[in-house]
C-alpha cells in the first residue's frame, strides 16, 4: 500500500534517498544550476515536506515552500528510480497540489532542468496543467533551467 504523509525531511531513514537525490541532481547539471534544497533548508516552517513509502519503505518524497500567501513552489520531488514507470510521481505532483490548495494557495510553480534527463520531469508536469513561465522568485534566466507554473 502507498501512502504520503507529512513528515520531517531530517529523519534517519530518508538519508539514502536524499543521496540519491542529490546524485540525480548532479548527474548532467553543471553545479550553478542544482537548485536544490539539502534536507536541513527543507525543515523550515515554509516548507510542507511529505514522505512516500510502500508499507514502511520509503520511496519517494516531495514538497512546497511557500513563496507567498498565495504561491509556492515545488521543490525535491523525487521517486526512486527502480519504481518509476509505476504513477507515483504523478500521484506525489496530485498530492502536493492537493494539500497546496487546502493550505489557501492558488499557484504552484517549479524550477526543473532542460538536460535530457528531466524530460520525464517535464513531460509530468505539462500533462498535470503545468505551463512554461518566466523565472520567479529568485531564479534567473538560465539555458539548464526550465520554469512552469498553473493555477491551482
């Protein structure tokens, strides 16, 4: 059974998958473009940090940080790799925008990669109504970043 449940990004046993993130990360981007957010910046009371497992394994997890009282961005979504193909990011995006909108926000925005590596990224989010925007926050125009937005 998957469940998604808010919960610290600093407990013990999401460590691996951190690393694995932060690896994914890393993998083609050149460093001035990794916007990532290491899991002590995620344990801020702006950030909603959810945790997916199968029974007690953890197997993905994602978050929101709120830019504004209506805005937040989506930041560290990750699924293992091994898993994917099987819905769960879709089904992490689906939560977050869910919980997003019952904390009042009315748009959710990201920051994803152009490299080849994210195009299953990008493709997840322009199915899920997501749109190419220009840079928010404090992102800048950059050729490895991609920026997208919807209503929520």
């Amino acid at each position: 059974m998957i469940t998604i449940t808010r919960e610290s990004p600093l407990q013990p046993d999401l460590a691996d998958l951190h690393a694995r993130h932060h690896h994914a990360m890393h993998v083609d981007t050149p460093p001035e473009s990794i916007h990532m957010m290491p899991p002590e910046a995620l344990a801020i009371p702006e950030v909603a940090f959810f945790v997916m497992r199968e029974g007690t394994a953890v197997i993905g997890m994602g978050a929101y940080k709120r830019l504004t009282p209506e805005h937040a961005e989506i930041k560290s979504m990750h699924v293992l790799a091994e898993l994917r193909g099987r819905g769960l990011a879709r089904q992490m995006l689906d939560h977050l925008i869910t919980q997003a909108r019952s904390d009042g926000l009315t748009r959710i925005s990201l920051e994803t990669g152009t490299q080849p590596s994210f195009e299953p990224a990008r493709i997840l989010y322009l199915r899920a109504g997501f749109q190419e925007c220009p840079p928010f926050g404090s992102y800048r125009e950059d050729p490895n970043s991609v920026y997208l937005t919807r209503a929520i």
